[in-house]
C-alpha cells in the first residue's frame, strides 16, 4: 500500500498537489536494476577488452 503526502493547505480545494512521488511499481524498478547490472558488466568488460588488444598488438 503506498502512502503519499498531499498539499492541504493548497488554495485550490479539492485539487491536491503530492509532495512526494509515488513508489514505483516493482516491474520498473527490476528492469531499472537490470539495466544497471548491464551497464557495470559493459563498464567492467570493456577495459579489460582494451587491455587484450593492446597486449595483442604490442606482443
């Protein structure tokens, strides 16, 4: 169950302005967490890829 914080003292009345986002849905925050790992494993894999061409072209 998600609580938000609402604006009540807007002038406004009925139309309450959230002062916090909702949480995201779960879904969103997998494949957000999976685009992260993919990112690290790119971040991770690509200096070491450099590293054996440079190693292959000065051998």
């Amino acid at each position: 169950m998600a609580v938000r914080n609402f604006d009540v003292t807007s002038p406004r009345g009925a139309a309450f302005v959230p002062l916090a986002p909702a949480p995201r849905p779960r879904r969103e925050r997998r494949r957000a967490r999976q685009r992260w790992m993919v990112l690290g494993a790119v971040a991770l894999v690509i200096p070491f890829g450099a590293a054996l061409v440079v190693l292959g072209v000065a051998h």
